[in-house]
C-alpha cells in the first residue's frame, strides 16, 4: 500500500531532521545541517534493503518505489529555492560560489561517464 511509502518517508524525514539538528547544536550553529541529506540517504538505504529477513507485498513496494522516487525530486527543488534566495541576499560571493560548483559538477560529467558501461538494448 501506499501509505507504508508515506510512512516511511515521514520516518526518514523526521529522523534526518533531529540529526540535522543535533549536528547543527554539535557544531554550535543554530539551524539544521544537513538533515534533509541524512533523511535522503536513510530512504535510500532503507528502501533497498529488500532481502530475506525484509520481504514487502508488491503494492508495499510499490508504495515506497513511488515515494522513494518522489522524495528526491521535491526536497532538491525545494533546497534550489533556498539556495537561490540565500545567495541573492547573501551578495556577489555567494552567487559565484554557487555558480562556481554548479560549473564544476557539469565538468565532472564527462570523467565520470568514462566510468560507466554503456549497454546496446
């Protein structure tokens, strides 16, 4: 069912909060570091541990299939949009270092595609 994606998603996400939390008070800074990725990564981790001991009905893994497959998609938009409106108050020095990552992520593209196999289907 549906539901046990939602669930789920809701237990990753409030887990990647409180640890997002926590490192934020751990390194005295007063906001959540990373606790969005932490829950990304749990779901990831959780949503494919699918072998003997954790057997799901195919509606339940097509619940977390989906939600799993949503998560990512909504949290990065959302996380753009912060990114964007913290670098346009922020100044210059943020919106180059944003525009210097996103330059080096897309010239990291060819390198890592010499990695990979390509298949004739």
């Amino acid at each position: 069912m549906v539901i046990y994606g939602v669930t789920l998603l809701a237990a990753c996400y409030l887990v990647g909060v409180f640890a997002g939390e926590l490192l934020g008070r751990l390194l005295g800074i007063d906001a959540n570091v990373g606790g969005v990725g932490i829950a990304m990564l749990l779901l990831i981790i959780l949503s494919n541990l699918r072998d003997e001991r954790f057997h799901l009905k195919p509606m339940t893994e097509t619940g977390v299939t989906f939600w799993s497959a949503m998560y990512i998609p909504i949290v990065i938009a959302m996380a753009a949009k912060q990114n964007v409106t913290g670098a346009l108050s922020g100044g210059w020095m943020a919106i180059l270092a944003g525009t210097l990552a996103v330059t080096a992520s897309f010239a990291m593209i060819p390198v890592l595609a010499r990695f990979t196999e390509v298949r004739d289907e």
